[in-house]
C-alpha cells in the first residue's frame, strides 16, 4: 500500500475536487492520501510519502495563489529528495495556447532539481475536452500508484 501527499493548486476548486475525489477513490483500496490545500514545505520535509502534484493553471501559465508559496520555497530552498517519486496532474485550458497547463511544468521543474524522480506521464487534463476532470484522473491515478 501507497502512502502519498497531494499538493492541491486551485482556482475555481476543479483540481481540489479532483484531489478529494483521488483521496476517496484510494483510500478505498487501502492507500493513505493526504490533500493539502494550503502547502508549506514541511508538509513535505519531514516524511517520505510519494508526492502528486495536482494543480490547475491560472494568469499565463502560472502556479494557482494557494500552491505558490510552496513552490516559491521549493524554487529557493531546493531540499533534496533524491529518489523521491512524484507525479503531475495538471488542469489547463488548451485556448491560452503557448500557456497550456504552464504549472504543472513549473512544479514539475522545481521537483526535478530537488532529484525527485518522476513517475508516470504528466496528466493534462483540457477544459475544453472535459467537464469532468476527475474522471479523467481516477484511471490515471490508479496506474501511478501501481508504477510507485
Ligand atoms: C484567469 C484565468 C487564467 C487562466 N490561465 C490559464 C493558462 O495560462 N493556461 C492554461 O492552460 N489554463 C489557464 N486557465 C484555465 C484553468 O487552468 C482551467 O479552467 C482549470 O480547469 C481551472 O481549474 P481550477 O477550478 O482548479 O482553478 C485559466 C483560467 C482563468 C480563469
């Protein structure tokens, strides 16, 4: 069984039902997932449970306010987690065009610095295609833990 923490970045609350959705439909199957709504970095330091971003993308391509002070850390203090594995669920909208889902690559950088190791395919989940983004994330998600 997974033990994972979920680093919630938010606008309108589609990424943060996505994350309570993931949190539901795994600990059904007997995984622990913590949602953090408002992270710090100590939400991450002190343990070692796999991370998964879930974010949407707000301005131009830019992290929601709610996830921004973590990654303003993150990007400063760069703590090392060599190994550590993370995935990226990220929401955007393919009509900014150059700025489609601009956060998921920003947390996804900053982790990579940190010698995180990536599991899976970044999910990009489109608002223009989908209503409903956790049913786009629920499969995704369930073959991400089965990677870790
Ligand atoms: C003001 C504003 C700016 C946005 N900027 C982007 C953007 O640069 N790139 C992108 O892919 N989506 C962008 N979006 C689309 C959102 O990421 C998308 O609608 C997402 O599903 C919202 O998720 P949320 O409810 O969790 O905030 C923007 C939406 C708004 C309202």
């Amino acid at each position: 069984m997974a033990a994972m923490r979920i680093l919630v970045g938010s606008v309108y609350g589609g990424a943060l039902l996505t994350a309570r959705a993931i949190k539901q439909a795994l600990e059904n199957e007997g995984h622990s997932v913590t949602v953090l709504e408002n992270p710090v970095l100590d939400d991450i330091t002190g343990n070692n449970d796999a991370l998964l971003v879930c974010t949407s993308t707000t301005g131009q391509g830019e992290v929601p306010p709610n996830l921004l002070p973590f990654y303003l850390s993150l990007r400063e203090q760069l703590p090392q987690q060599p190994g550590r594995p993370f995935g990226v669920i990220v929401l955007g909208d393919s009509s900014y065009g150059d700025t489609f889902c601009g956060a998921g690559e920003l947390l996804e950088e900053a982790l990579y610095e940190t010698a995180a190791r990536k599991v899976g395919d970044t999910l990009q989940i489109d608002a223009l295609e989908t209503l409903d983004p956790e049913q786009e994330a629920l499969p995704w998600v369930r073959q991400w833990v089965a990677a870790l």
